[in-house]
C-alpha cells in the first residue's frame, strides 16, 4: 500500500511538472477591465474583442478588416429590403444546445432593445423570418448598403438559455449592472469563460467543440487589467504578463531597445472628442443662473479656438497622434481631406466670442475624462485646463475609471455631464455609424440612434441625411450626403474633435504571432506563443 501511495504520488508530480511544458497560458493587460459579458450593452472596443472570443455573428471580421463567414455560411439579397442568410449546421452552444435559426431571431431583436447598446448594428432590421431551422432572411426598413459591414457586431446568444435565466432583455449600464447576462457567458465561440473577477481577472479557456479552425496554441487565456502605467509596464518587462496595450508613449523607445520585447505600432481609426451639453437650459455646473453656455455655438466655436491642439500632439502625445478637424478618420468611407482641415487656434479671437455670448469673464465647467480608457486621456484633458483658463473658462477634472465616467456621461445616468472625452472608431468603418450613434438626435426614431450623443446636439437636417444614407446605395450620391451632413456639424461646433490616436502593443517575444488590427482589437483566437 505504502509502495502504491508512493507511485501515485510521484505519478502526480511529473504531470505537474509535466504541464507547464504544454500549458500555453496568454497572459495580458490594458489599461481598464472590460464593461461586462453582455453581447448586446457596452458598445465598446475592448468590451466588444472579449465578447468575440465568447459570441458569434453571422459573419467576422478579421483583423485585416475582411469579412468571412461565421454562423452564417452563405448570404445573399433577395430583394433590395431582405437578406438571405445560410446558417451553419451543427455548432453547439458552450452548454452544449444547439444553434438555431430560433436564436438569430432572439438575438437580433434582442440586440434592437431599447436598453441595447449594441442597437446601431440591426436598426434597419425590422423582421427576421425562419425559412427552416438554418435559413432567416433579414427584412430591413429601407436598402441597407452596409448591413454585412454591420453585422459582425450583432452577437448571437441562446434563446433557451437567456429565458432560462431571466436575461432576455439587455440592462443598460456597467456599475452596479449584475444582470446574469453580464457576468456569465454562453455563446458559440472559440473560448468559454472559466473565471471572471471584475476589475481584477477574467480567465478563458478553449472551447474544444468549436466548429471552427483553430488557428491558436492556447489552453489557457488570462486578461488582468493594470490601471497604472509604470505597473503594466514593469508586470511585461518582469514575464508577469505576455502582452499590454497600449504601451505608454513615453516608453515606446524603451521597450523597443529592451531584449524580449516587441512593440507593434500603426495607425488607429479611433476618433478622440469632447462633447458639450447642448440641451439643458441651466448647466449642471451654473446652478441657479438659468443659462447653459454651450447651447450657444459662439461659446462651442470659443472651446475649440482655444484648444491648441499641436501643442498636445507635440507635448503630450510624443507626435503619437493626428490631428483632425472632422469625426472620422481617413480610412473611414465617407471621410473629407477638405474638412479635415481644423479652425485656427485663436485665443484672443475666443475672448471675444465668449464676451458676444454673454460671458465677458467667462463660465465654470466640469470637463469629465476617463483615466484608463485611451491614450494619455487625463493627461490631454489636464493639458486643456489651462487652455481655457486663458480665455476665462474655469474648469474642474473630474478624471475617472472608464466604468464610471461611461456611466455618467451614458443614458442610465441623464447624460450627467457638460463638457466630456469621447472617442468613437465606427464599427462599421462607415461615416454612418458615427452619423447615427453621435450626430443625430437622441431616440430619433430608430433602435440605438443617437445612443452616444452624450450632450445631445440636434440638427433636423442631419437627422435627415443620415436616415437617407442609411438607405442610399448610389454611392456617389450617398457619400454627398455624407459631406453634407458632416459640414453643417462641423459649421455648428457640435462636438470637438481632437486626433487619432496611433496604437501601440506591446510584446513579449514568447508571443510568436498576435495580428494587430487597426480597430485596436485584440482577438485572441490568432495568439501563438512559443
């Protein structure tokens, strides 16, 4: 017996020696955790890369920006108004229940909800109709000529398995949402979850009755969110993690010179913004006054004028970053090199503009920022506060986690803010997405239309033109509409675009291949390591 208990344990010992050689753990970090597991709230990029490891669409994108099949084999429009779509048979759900037409149906009317974050993705879709248990046919409202582009953004859950646990209505928001769609996944992806701790771990693992090719060496997949620079740099430097983003832009030269270590660079479709209340009477920060400074495009026009913006290209941004004039970046269908081109800097000019106001010796504000969200995001809004002071804006930081800023500056809260950081990367990389999510009037008449549109700018003209873009497919005709709407926004200082922002990962060389996507989405299904 003695003999035995000495077999098994020394048998136990060389497996546990024995799995590191085979374990392949990829270990990585950014700046703030994810919003949670719900494929249809938090429409954001980090969010939407971990919701792809778990979920499906009917169609992916790669890292290339390419579209191929996914829950759907094949797609074809019958009719300019439907979408007829092959679904792939004999995928499973991580629960092991099978994918269905029934559960497109769900997901996509379900993804339209008007708690949805997600609802910019399937607005035109008004009906979808089961053919047979893998054939639906999407019926949009009007022509859609960027539905496909869209649709890798609308996540596929199970029908029984969001009624099972009474989560078949997405719950808007991410500080204090528990809803179980939130916290728990089940999809039909290439990862199940395994762990999930917020704001501390959440740990993947591979799901081996995928359907699909692996093209990864993982058995094990670990995301740790490292709010402090110098930390998630020290945590690469030391092997505590395989991989961060984005690297610091003061220790991009670094790690470039550091042995181990690769930094992968490029641009980055991401617009950053400010966005002003422009529909209260009274600012939140003027109680009492009954006036509200940015309602007045004068005042919007005096904010911009004042921002020097390649100052913070130049000083806070390391030269990391392009400048913009426009809400969307090149690269983006629809974009104007011509109004691209940003108003002059002209501080003086500002004073005088804020004095035909009504606001001579200026105004208070509070300028809210996220901390951990894009790159050098309170360092810039530090860099603006000055800026304003010297045209009498007196402005309060109010720097925060990007949970709680998203929160506040979201619907769940009122839109609580006057004067706040946004930056948007069109998922679609269509000027329509940006039109629809942030230019158009809040709840305009379609599912998710001006969701993000924070300080709820209003122009019945754009609201206009991005309803007839959404169903153009003349081109040329469209992508006039697009100027046009973009120009009266920019005329009217809707919102204050800053730059792009350019990527930066870092690498260690443990980490044989990760593709970098200009989307800034890191999707672990292609991580190789060594």
């Amino acid at each position: 017996m003695m003999r035995s208990r000495l077999l098994m344990a020394a048998a136990a010992i060389a497996l546990l020696m024995a799995a590191p050689a085979d374990a392949k753990t990829f270990r990585f970090s950014s700046s703030g955790d994810v919003n949670g597991l719900d494929p249809h709230v938090n429409n954001e990029t980090p969010t939407n890369a971990m919701k792809n490891n778990l979920y499906e669409a009917l169609i992916y994108r790669l890292p290339d920006l390419k579209l191929v099949p996914s829950l759907a084999t094949e797609w074809k429009q019958t009719s300019p108004t439907v979408w007829r779509f092959k679904l792939r048979q004999g995928v499973k759900f991580h629960d092991g229940s099978p994918f269905t037409a029934d559960d497109v149906a769900f997901s996509i009317k379900r993804n339209n909800h008007e708690q949805s974050g997600m609802g910019t993705y399937s607005a035109s879709v008004v009906d979808v109709k089961k053919i047979d248990d893998f054939t639906v046919e999407l019926v949009t409202n009007v022509p859609d000529p960027i539905l496909d582009q869209n649709l890798p953004a609308v996540f596929i859950m199970s029908k029984t398995w969001a009624e099972k646990n009474n989560t078949t209505t997405p719950v808007r928001g991410i500080v204090g949402n528990e809803s179980y769609a939130n916290t728990h996944a089940n999809g039909t992806g290439p990862f199940k979850v395994l762990e999930r701790v917020p704001d501390t771990r959440t740990v993947l693992v591979p799901n081996k009755e995928w359907w699909g090719k692996v093209e990864h060496n993982l058995t094990r997949v670990e995301l740790r969110p490292i709010a402090n620079a110098a930390t998630r740099v020290a945590a690469l430097l030391s092997g505590e993690i395989d991989m961060m983003y984005p690297v610091p832009l003061q220790d991009v030269p670094r790690l470039k010179r550091t042995a181990g270590i690769k930094v992968l660079e490029g641009p980055e479709l991401r617009t950053i913004f400010f966005g002003m209340d422009q529909w209260r009477p009274e600012s939140l920060d003027m109680p009492g006054s009954g006036k509200n400074p940015f309602k007045d495009v004068r005042v919007r026009r005096a904010v911009y004028q004042a921002i020097d913006i390649n100052a913070i290209q130049r000083v806070v941004m390391r030269g990391a970053s392009t400048p913009t004039g426009l809400m969307i970046a090149p690269g983006i269908n629809g974009f104007s090199k011509e109004l691209n081109e940003r108003y002059p800097l002209d501080p003086e000019g500002a004073k005088k503009l804020l004095a035909e106001a009504g606001y001579p010796e200026g105004f208070p504000v509070t300028l809210d920022c996220p901390n951990d969200r894009y790159v050098n995001d309170e360092a810039i809004c530090q860099a603006v506060v000055p800026m304003l002071a010297r045209i009498g804006v007196q402005v309060k930081l109010n720097s925060q986690t990007k949970s709680k800023h998203f929160d506040k500056i979201g619907q769940r809260s009122g839109n609580a803010s006057s004067f706040y950081m946004l930056g948007w990367t069109p998922g679609s990389f269509d000027a329509h997405n940006m039109l629809f999510n942030i230019l158009v009037t809040m709840n305009s008449g379609l599912p998710g239309a001006g969701a993000n549109n924070s300080g709820r700018y209003s122009n019945a003209r754009i609201d206009e033109l991005t309803k007839l873009i959404g169903g153009e497919t003349d081109q040329e005709k469209r992508n006039q509409m697009i100027y046009e709407a973009m120009k009266i926004h920019k005329e009217e200082f809707g919102h204050i675009p800053l730059h792009q922002q350019a990527l930066a990962w870092g690498l260690r060389d443990s980490v044989v291949s990760m593709p970098q996507s200009p989307s800034d989405s890191a999707q672990v299904r292609f991580v190789k390591m060594k």
